[in-house]
C-alpha cells in the first residue's frame, strides 16, 4: 500500500502541484507541506461567491481570499484567484434550491466537491500543466492492489472523507491530500511552526453561501411558500405547515405545535402533508435503499461481506451488509436502527478506512 504523498515516477521538484487555498489553517498547512517537500507550487483561491449579492450576505468570501494570498506570500509561491461564482449558482446553490423544492434535503458540500473543486478547478488545472491537485481535506488518497482509494483521515474527528464520497475515482491518481495523515491539533502546530499569518484562524462553519442567515429563511427566500396540513402517522390533521420543503426529517424545531415535542418524520409532496410523531422511535429504520452509486472498487469486488456505513458526516460507522439491486442502486440494512435517515443525503459505505462507495438515499 503507497500513500500518494510521497511520489514514485516523478521527482518532487519536476511535479507541479496546484493547492486549493481557502484562506483557512488547513489547506495552508497543506501548501506548506508541499512547499517544504520540493514541490514546484501554485497556490489557486476559488471565488465561489460574491459578497455583494444578497444571495451570500455574511459570508467571509473577501477576508477568505485575503487570508489564502498572505499565506501564499508568506511561503513564497505564485497566487491567483480563479472566479467560479456562476458555475457555482448553477451547480451548487441551485442543486440545493432544487432539491429541496422536490422535497428532499441535499449536500451542497458533497455537490462542491464533485463539481466545483474536483471538477472545475481539478480539469483548469490539468489544462495549464498541473501533474497534481491538493487540498486541505482530512482525508488519504492511497494506492491499493493497483486501484485508487481513499481512506479515511487520521483524525476520526475530523475526517471528511464523507464529503469526498462522489469524486471521479479516475482523478485521485492526480489528488494530494498532505494533511490527511494528521490530526486537526497537529495541523495547527505545524501552522504556528510555519509562521502562517493564519495560523489562529478559527474552521468555518456551516454553507458559506448562507452566511448567517437562518437557513429556513434562507430558503423562504427563494421557494415561495405553500400552506398544508401537519398530520400524525394515523393522518390525523394537527395544524398548518407554511411548506413542507422548508423541513427536514428528524427535525423537532420549528414545526410549533402545542403539546410537543414533534418530530418530523416524513413529507407527502404529492398532498402537501407533513408528517409528525411525538415517538422519536418512529425515525429510526433498520434499511436505507440507495441510487446513483459513485462506485470506488470494480463490480467484481462488489459482493460484500460485512460493510459499514454512514447517512451523515461525523457519524459514527454503522455495521451494515449490502444487498445490491443494481449497478446504481444498493439496499443497506443496519445491524441497528439508524435515526433520521433522510432522502437527497449521501449513505457512503466503508470497509474498514477504505470508502468502497455513496449513493443518494431515496
């Protein structure tokens, strides 16, 4: 097994390498680390929003941009800003918008990755003679029996693997994730180590596109809204809802009816009901059906034993087995119930570390 950090085929000095800089701790360190291992570097910030439109108000896009180029300067390599904002509206935001209008609950962090930086930034990279990518994702890109892997980080808290789950597995012979085998406390010390002018930067949180409005405002925004009826698993009518995309199953806030808690534990699109139980056991399920699968081994390795799983970030793995419908389309059974599992996210399955696959739920 051969981690891709250390390069076979190819002296570092000869690979050029074109890091994604965000402007936070992790993706410098990770420009950093290349820089000190002899990497020829570019260092690329992704405009993916602007700070001008009322679509992204609060989010940090100017002091994001700013942060990634003096860290660039401070290690000494070439720095540009790539502007990505209408491909990102498109693919990202309005992905998002979509989805939730058909009633489901998307990842727009798992659609940016595929789209924007494994995609677009991956694709102008290779055209202006880039050997590799990389990123400040706790996650590892292995090389394996002579396939691609990746692999879980090293830091279990801080694994993002989960996000990685709908890359092209042909473009992770090109991927460098130098953090990946370093815990976020390790980054961070490395960071001071460096002398990076962001070195204290606090982690971002949440989509930045939303900044800090409430995300169900955010949503009433731009999905107008449709008054229904809130009803009980018996069909029970309770009250009025303002739009049944504005919820997300295993939700308890929000919902404002006495007598409570509720949760929401589904949605009928075709009646415009909201469906609610005061029993938090009636979210979980033993059995998730599962499309659109991003396979990341060959369909003969695809008869699995024992797999674990995940239907959200941070998660811990679920024992699982898989029974496999289709190509596309797999049926994961829990060994336990799972709470709360939601159409339009991702379940990406795991064998040990390794990421096997993902596919939406349905």
């Amino acid at each position: 097994m051969e981690t891709l950090f250390s390069i076979s085929g190819m002296t570092k000095k000869k690979a050029k390498v074109f890091v994604a800089m965000s402007g936070g701790v992790d993706s410098s360190v990770a420009a950093a680390l290349l820089k000190k291992g002899g990497f020829d570097m570019v260092g690329i910030y992704m405009k993916c929003w602007n700070a001008d439109d009322p679509l992204y108000r609060g989010c940090t896009s100017v002091d994001d941009e700013r942060s990634a180029r003096l860290a660039a300067a401070h290690l000494g390599i070439p720095f540009y800003t790539w502007n990505f904002i209408k491909e990102y509206r498109e693919r990202v935001v309005e992905y998002l918008l979509e989805g939730y209008q058909k009633g489901i609950t998307p990842n727009p962090d798992v659609a940016c990755n595929k789209e924007i930086k494994f995609g677009l930034f991956f694709e102008k990279a290779m055209i202006l003679g880039a050997d590799f990518v990389a990123t400040g994702h706790y996650a590892r890109v292995e090389h394996t029996d002579g396939r691609m892997s990746i692999l879980a980080g090293k830091d279990k808290n801080k694994d993002q693997s989960y996000f990685l789950s709908f890359v092209k597995p042909e473009v992770l012979s090109r991927v460098l994730f130098p953090v990946g085998d370093h815990t976020k406390e390790e980054v961070r010390t490395m960071a001071r180590k460096f002398g990076l002018p962001n070195a204290e930067r606090k982690s971002s949180q949440g989509i930045c596109f939303v900044g800090k409005v409430d995300f169900r405002k955010f949503l009433m925004r731009y999905i107008p809204s449709q008054t229904g009826d809130i009803v009980d698993i018996s069909g029970n009518t309770l009250g009025k809802h303002e739009g049944v995309f504005y919820y997300t199953i295993g939700q308890r806030k929000g919902i404002r009816l006495s007598g409570g808690p509720y949760y929401v534990i589904g949605k009928d699109m075709e009646q415009n009901l909201l469906v609610v139980s005061k029993d938090e056991k009636d979210l979980y399920k033993k059995e998730v059906k599962v499309r659109d699968i991003n396979w990341f081994v060959s369909p003969s390795e695809r008869s699995f034993g024992n797999v674990a799983a995940r239907i959200r970030y941070r998660q811990p793995f679920a024992r699982s087995t898989l029974h496999i419908d289709s190509g596309d389309k797999v049926c994961i059974i829990f060994e336990a119930p799972q709470r709360a599992i939601t159409p339009g996210q991702i379940a990406v399955i795991y064998r040990g570390d390794q990421l096997l696959g993902a596919g939406v739920i349905e």
